[in-house]
C-alpha cells in the first residue's frame, strides 16, 4: 500500500512539472519584449526549447484552426506568395501551423463574419478599408475577435487612409515597425556561431576577413581583367517625401551615379533599365548585376520615418561584393553588424562623393565594409517577410491569452510628420571622413 502511495506521489509530481514548463513555455512566446524597439530576433538565438515542445506536441498549446480572413486587397504579392487555406502554414513551416487563411469574404459566401478568429486589414498605397467594413447590416462583432492592421507602407503613403478615424477599432498591428504586436519585417540579419560577440573579437575578425577578402580579389583579378564601376541606384519613385531624389542630384554632381528606373526626367534617371518581376520588385539577375558591376548602391528609403527599410537594404546586404550607402529613419547599429554600410545623412552629397571615391581607391578600407559575410546570415525579399509575418500571427492567435486590447489610436505613430524631410545644407561641417580614425 505504501508502495501504491509513493508511486501515486511520484506521477503527480510528474504531471506537475510538466504542465508548468508547457504554461511558462506558452507565456514567454505570448509575452512581448519588455523593449520592442530592440530587434531581439535579429542578434539573438531563438529559445528553440520551447519552438520544439510546439512542433512536437502541437495540439498541447494550438489546439482548434484559427481562421484569419484578409477583409481586401487579396491581390498583393504579400498575398500572393503567401498562399491560402491551412495548406499554406504548413508548407511554409510555420512552427504553428494550426490556422487557416481566407483571401476575401467572397471566398466562402456561406461563412459568416463572426466566425473568423482574426480580420486581417491590408492598408497601402493602394487599396484602404474604406466604406466597406464588418458588421455594417448591424451585427455584433465578437468580442474576442482581433482586427489586424497589416502595412507594408510609411506613414506619407497613408496620407490619404485617415487613420485617425480608427480610435479603438484595431486590436494588433503587423507592419514594419518594431513595436508592431506581429513584426512584418523586410529582412534579417542573424550571427552564425562564428560571429565576433565583443568589440576586440569583431577587430580581430575584420582584419582576418579583409585580409582572407585581399587575397582572394588578387586570384580573381588575375584571370578576369574587369574594373567595377563607382555608385549604382534603382529608382521607381521619382519624387519622394524623403527627397532621396534630391539627395542623388546633388551627388551626381560630384561622381558618377548609374540610376537605373524609368526617372529619366529632371537629371534623376541614366537611361538604364533592369528587368522587374510582378511580384517581385527587382529579378534576382538584376541584383547579380549589380553585384559583379558596382563596388557601392544607393540603398535610399523614400521615407524617412522610425524602423523603416526595405528590400533595397536587406537585398544589397545578401550580395557578397557590394557596399550599401543607406539613407533612412530606421536605426540600422542595430539592424545590421558594424562597419557593414554607410550612411548617407552622415554626410553632404559632396562629402560622400569623396570618401565612396577614397574607398573605392583603396582596397583595404573597401573591403573592410565586407568583413562580416561569413558570420552571419542575411534573409532578403517578400517570401520571407510574408512567411515569419503570417507564421507568427498565426502562433500569436494560439499563445495569446491576455486581455482583448484595442490601440487607442494609430494616428501618433503613423503621422507623416514624424518622418523627416532632410535639407543638405548642414549648419556645422562634420569630420572629412567619419568613420576614419
């Protein structure tokens, strides 16, 4: 009887421990980052414990298909590529993969409003929520349904979408931004194992690489005979609320720019041209190009507004031989390792002109720029963006227990105003050469 007892007292232990370390494990991936401007994913490994305990034991933490229903805009290439159903979580490999997507209210006619988990808004340049909402014949939404303000845009683009309208209307955001409650984000940067972890480790490394980097341009020099050429840009938009357009006018004053796009008008464009895809914004051949042809790109937001960087960063940085000259609002230290890229308001036109020219001279400090490739990853483009966007909503929709919130307003942070407009005229004259020693 003693014996019965013991082993009773043994499983129930047992069974203890294990609930507790499922709900902890379910809390720290529902909890948010106690500072959400840090991109913690970013430099940090991901608790793969508790990933793992969802993969394997799915229906411990998922439990029932949560349905999202994308309210417009089914069109866009973040859509698109994404894919639709259940079938689409899976094949992505979300690590939660318990939900299902529906691109229109007119996909299935018969399903009601009110049973969607979430509303999922698409806000852009193009299309808005405009008259046509939910619950308009005068139903009640269900108070434990989340609206999702999805944007890929900057506030200047949202102009026109009046947000200040939407006071306590929608419950999450998913955008660029890093204090979104699910991040849209239009890349990564992830250290490998081999990355420097201190300040004495990353010099030991750079002069390693530039060194191994020296060496091996010299074999390749030798069997090709081709000189790269100076700055390149791709433009689509020829005026910008950054004004990055002006910026580059004033830089082709000083030093030749290659500025492909169709902005021939006004001194902007080169008469160059690279292939587009419909759903991406550039053909992996066009960046190649660039890559064997060009020693540094105009990586130039057209927004100046806090988090914001595209594509045309991430994709530069997954190249392995070219620099990118940045110009935005987004804290890139923190993106990016150091000594990776330069910025561009760091500088006027002229002064940038001169030191890309000293760096392109000299193949030391030009390479130290690429130090860091072998260290870490780089995640580039729509596909990854739209997978952990969706695989991470999808989780959020299983693990999160909180309160039903709703932000008071969106229109404080997605003011145009708190984007900048930068002039190139600066009241004091920085170092020559910043970065130098």
């Amino acid at each position: 009887m003693a014996a019965n007892i013991k082993k009773c007292c043994k499983l129930t232990a047992a069974a203890f421990i294990v609930s507790t370390f499922f709900l902890l494990c379910a809390d720290r991936l529902a909890r948010p980052d106690s500072n959400p401007h840090r991109p913690v994913e970013l430099f940090q490994q991901p608790n793969h414990q508790c990933i793992d305990l969802v993969e394997n034991n799915s229906t411990t933490v998922q439990g029932r298909i949560k349905t999202i229903l994308l309210w417009n805009a089914p069109q866009r290439p973040e859509v698109v590529i994404f894919g639709t159903g259940h079938d689409a979580f899976v094949q992505r490999g979300c690590p939660v993969s318990d939900c299902e997507l529906v691109n229109s209210p007119y996909q299935y006619p018969g399903r009601s409003v009110e049973s969607y988990d979430a509303i999922v808004f698409n806000i852009n340049d193009q299309f808005g929520v405009g008259s046509r909402r939910p619950y308009a014949d005068g139903n009640q939404r269900p108070a434990t349904q989340r609206y999702v303000f999805l944007t890929q845009e900057p506030p200047p683009a949202l102009v026109d979408q009046n947000l200040a309208q939407y006071r306590n209307y929608f419950n999450w955001t998913m955008t660029y931004r890093m204090d979104s409650d699910v991040r849209l984000l239009y890349g990564r940067i992830r250290p490998k194992p081999s990355a420097p972890k201190t300040m004495g480790e990353t010099e030991v490394r750079m002069k390693e690489s530039t060194r191994q980097l020296m060496l091996n341009k010299r074999k390749i020099t030798r069997r090709k005979k081709k000189e790269k050429k100076l700055v390149a840009a791709m433009i689509s938009h020829c005026t910008t609320d950054g004004q990055r357009e002006q910026y580059v006018k004033q830089l082709k004053k000083h030093v030749k720019v290659d500025v492909f796009g169709w902005c021939d008008d006004d001194g902007l464009g080169s008469g160059l041209r690279c292939d587009t895809h419909e759903l991406l914004t550039s053909t992996p051949e066009c960046y190649n190009m660039l890559d064997s042809n060009y020693k540094f790109y105009l990586s130039f937001e057209n927004a100046i507004c806090q988090d914001y960087v595209t594509e045309k960063f991430f994709h530069i940085m997954s190249l392995r031989d070219i620099v990118p000259v940045v110009y935005g609002g987004a804290d890139y230290a923190q993106l990016a390792p150091g000594h990776s890229y330069i910025d561009a308001l760091q500088f006027e036109p002229k002064q940038l002109a001169a030191y890309l020219e000293m760096l392109a001279a000299n193949e030391t400090l030009y390479n130290e720029y690429l130090w860091w490739k072998d260290d870490y990853t780089v995640e580039a483009g729509l596909e990854q963006m739209v997978r952990h966007g969706f695989c991470d909503l999808c989780r959020k929709l299983h693990v999160d227990n909180e309160r039903i919130k709703s932000h008071p307003s969106l229109f404080p942070k997605w003011h145009p105003g708190r984007c900048s407009r930068p002039t190139y005229k600066l009241k004091k004259s920085p170092k020559k050469f910043p970065f130098l020693k």
